[in-house]
C-alpha cells in the first residue's frame, strides 16, 4: 500500500467512555489500507510537536474517513490535545504503517483476536473487513479492560456474534464482577493452540504476557502476530 502524507480535517470527536474518545478523520478517497495497520498524527502544542502513532480502527473498505478510538491518558502530551480536537480542526497524517495485518491465506481455521484496552482497534477493523468473507474458519475475540465502564464497543461486537455464527466474542474484566468472563486473558486461551494463530494488541505488559503464556503452550512463532503500543 502506498505511503501517504495528507491534511486530514476532524469530523468528530465522541466520547466512547469516560477516557476513550473516537476520533474521525477526512482521508483523501485514494488512501488505502491492510486491517490492523496504522498512521502517525502530528500533534502540536506551543512550539512543541510530536508524533504519535494509532491504530486504524475502521476497516479498508470505510473510504474517505478514518476512524481513531484514543485512550486519554491524563497529562499525555497527545492525549491532551487530542480530546480536545473539534471538528473542523486539521492535523498531519502519515501512513498506513505496520505489519500487523491480517494474513488472509492463512491455512490455520481459528483466528484468535486478543486485545486490551485501545488495543482492540486493529482487531475490530480486522473483524469487519473479513468476518463475512472468511466463512471457512472461526473467530474468537477477548476483549480485555478493567471495568464494565470501559467496555468500548460492546454492543457492536456482541451484534457481530449474532449475525456471524463463526465469531465469539469474550469481553473479560479484571477489575470487576460481572455476569460475563472476569480475569486475564490468559485465563481465556485455548489449551491446545495448534493450528490456531494469535493476533495480540495492546500495552507492554498484556503483549508480552499472552505471548508467554502461547510459547509455555507450544505455540509455533509464526501463528503468533502482535502489536505492542508501549
Ligand atoms: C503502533 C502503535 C499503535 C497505537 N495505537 C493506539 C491506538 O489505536 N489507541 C491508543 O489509545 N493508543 C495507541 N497507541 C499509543 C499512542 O501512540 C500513544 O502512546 C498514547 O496515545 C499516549 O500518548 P500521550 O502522548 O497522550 O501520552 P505519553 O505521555 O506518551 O504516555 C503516557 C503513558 O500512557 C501509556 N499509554 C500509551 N498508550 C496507552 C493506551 N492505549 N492505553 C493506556 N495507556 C497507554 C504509556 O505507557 C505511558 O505510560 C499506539 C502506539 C503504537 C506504537
């Protein structure tokens, strides 16, 4: 995919819990992309600026608007002068970036998606953009966050499930007692994780913890993609 450089306008900024916001973003209609990639942001405050990278949370098929979903981390030099970006406000983007792409020739039947936090981005754009066209092998999602409060998307991926057979969708807490699946997402793997390949998102310590947990598990290296956000 080529690499592009634009000035991309805000379309909205919404609040999609108490510190996740979704930003949306114009794109130019030739700006194209692989599920799970994602861009640079240039970000200005005073006569400071930095880049910051975020994934692609809207599938390929979403063109001319990209969607962002953000943690707001309180104090983060990104975190804030984007929640307060309004639409109508511009910002330098580079991309699509990465390799942490979904791999559709894969011979593996089930699909595991782990994601904590903001890192379940990459794996939704993942999800809508193959779901209904990959009917030959199934889709497990563990969604990882503290508190119920912080279920983003919750109620997209549970209409997922309904309408794809082939697709479970685990939302797990750690932090919190609920009717649903509680604790690590480790708790959440399979036992025999042959022929399966692992798609894993999120902070440090979520990433290299499920992928140590696969390789005491037997895992096979190239079943196991990831990207780390820190
Ligand atoms: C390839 C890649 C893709 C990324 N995609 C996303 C994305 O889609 N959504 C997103 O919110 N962030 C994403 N990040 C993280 C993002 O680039 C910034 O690091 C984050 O927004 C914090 O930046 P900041 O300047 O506000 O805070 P900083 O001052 O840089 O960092 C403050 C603290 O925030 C922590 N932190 C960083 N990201 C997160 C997070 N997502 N959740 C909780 N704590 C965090 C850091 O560990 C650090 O301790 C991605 C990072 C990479 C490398």
């Amino acid at each position: 995919m080529p690499l592009h450089t634009f000035t991309a306008t805000v379309l909205e900024n919404k609040k999609l819990t108490d510190d996740v916001i979704l930003l949306s973003f114009s794109a130019p209609k030739e700006f194209s992309f692989h599920a799970g990639q994602f861009i640079t942001l240039r970000l200005e405050k005073e006569t400071e600026f930095r880049l910051k990278s975020y994934s692609i949370l809207s599938p390929p098929s979403q063109k001319g608007k990209i969607d962002l979903c953000i943690k707001i981390v309180d104090g983060g030099f990104a975190s804030e002068v984007l929640k307060k970006a309004k639409k109508g406000d511009s910002f330098q983007i580079k991309g699509p970036l990465g390799h942490f792409v979904f791999e559709e020739d894969d011979k593996n039947k089930e699909i595991w998606l782990v994601g904590g936090g903001t890192g379940v981005a990459p794996l939704y754009s993942m999800l809508k953009e193959h779901l209904a066209n990959v009917k030959n092998k199934k889709f497990v999602l563990i969604f990882s966050v503290k508190e119920k409060k912080d279920l983003f998307l919750h109620q997209e991926f549970e209409q997922l499930a309904k309408k794809h057979s082939n697709f479970t969708y685990i939302p797990t807490l750690t932090r919190e007692k609920w009717n649903g699946a509680t604790g690590r997402v480790q708790e959440h793997l399979p036992d025999n994780v042959e022929n399966k390949t692992f798609y894993i998102c999120g902070l440090k310590e979520l990433v290299l913890e499920t992928k140590e947990f696969l390789m005491k598990k037997g895992v096979i290296l190239r079943n196991v993609k990831s990207e780390r956000y820190s």
